[in-house]
C-alpha cells in the first residue's frame, strides 16, 4: 500500500457540504445537535462537522480493504488513517470517535440524544439498508443523510431509494439528505 491519503474533502467538495449542513439549520438548530458520523476516514468531513455542531460521534473501525470499491483502500494502510484521523481531530473536544463496525457501533448509541445521522461507511446495498435500518430510529431530529448519491455508486442510490424514497435534497459533493418529518 501506499503511505499517501485519499484527499476526500478538497474544496469544491467541502462546500456541498457546508450547504447540506447549511440546509439542516433551516429547519434544526445544529448547534445544540448530536451528530452521529458513519466513515470518517482521516476526519475531514467531521472537523467540518465540529464547526457547526455541538458533538460529532465517529464511527469507523479502520479496517484495511474494508470496501473493494471504494478508492480509498487504494492508498495508505488504515492504521495510518486511524493515526492521522487522531492527529486532524485532536483539536476539536467535541469530535468523539467509537472504533467499532456501524452494525455494532449502534449498540453504543442508545442512551444518546441523535440529531442527524451521516451514512458514508461502506457503499454496498446492503451496509447502507443496514445503516438506515440501524440509526434511523436514534434520529431526533429532522433529517438522515449521507454521501455518495450517485450512479457511481449504486448500491448507496438503490437502499436510499428504496427505504427512503429517494433523497429530499442532493448537494454538488453527492451528499443527499431525506426529511423525517
């Protein structure tokens, strides 16, 4: 493997970002919220989490080749990435990270006050039918979301479609969010 990361937020994708949370404010007050994080990788998209939310849970157990398809087991080995996840979060007192697959990770959630979920671990069909079907009923707040609604990714589009009814929004970065409400 290569000793280099996956750049997963450059700037053009920070900013569908920033608008999906931007987008979630019209309706919740992200600042008093519990986000609850599924992939994280080397914590880009949660340090952009932190600055708008009150507490931001991670969930990803850095496991190497965890998702043939995705391109980022192409690149540096995943004790690296959990390193250099621990090294870009170290700032942000309000990033909290459960080392643990999403299936048993949810476990340790229960007591805790959701507000959004954000599905972007593994990319298949039936991770992602696991992860609504898991955190969807943890959610309080008014929407469920995530990354990578996208015909290249269409076992993502197919479970969100399909147990969802198809994304209420979709931003330029391929994250989507569903209304709850």
């Amino acid at each position: 493997m290569k000793n280099e990361f996956y750049e997963m937020r450059p700037a053009q994708l920070q900013v569908g970002l920033i608008d999906m949370i931007n987008h979630i404010k019209e309706t919740d007050d992200v600042s008093n919220m519990t986000i609850v994080e599924i992939g994280s990788y080397t914590g880009e998209s949660s340090i952009i989490f932190a600055q708008h939310f009150k507490k931001v849970i991670c969930i990803d157990p850095f496991l190497n080749d965890y998702d043939k398809n995705d391109v980022t087991c192409q690149y540096a080995d995943f004790d690296l990435v959990y390193k250099k996840f621990l090294e870009n979060t170290a700032n942000y007192s309000n990033i909290s990270l459960i080392r643990k697959k999403s299936d048993d990770a949810v476990k340790d959630l229960k007591a805790e006050n959701i507000g959004f979920v954000y599905i972007d671990g593994i990319h298949t069909y039936e991770q992602v039918t696991n992860d609504i079907n898991n955190y969807k009923p943890l959610i309080k707040g008014t929407f469920i979301g995530g990354h990578d609604y996208s015909d290249n990714w269409l076992g993502v589009k197919n479970a969100i479609d399909k147990l969802l009814n198809s994304p209420h929004k979709i931003f330029s970065d391929t994250s989507w969010v569903v209304n709850l409400k």
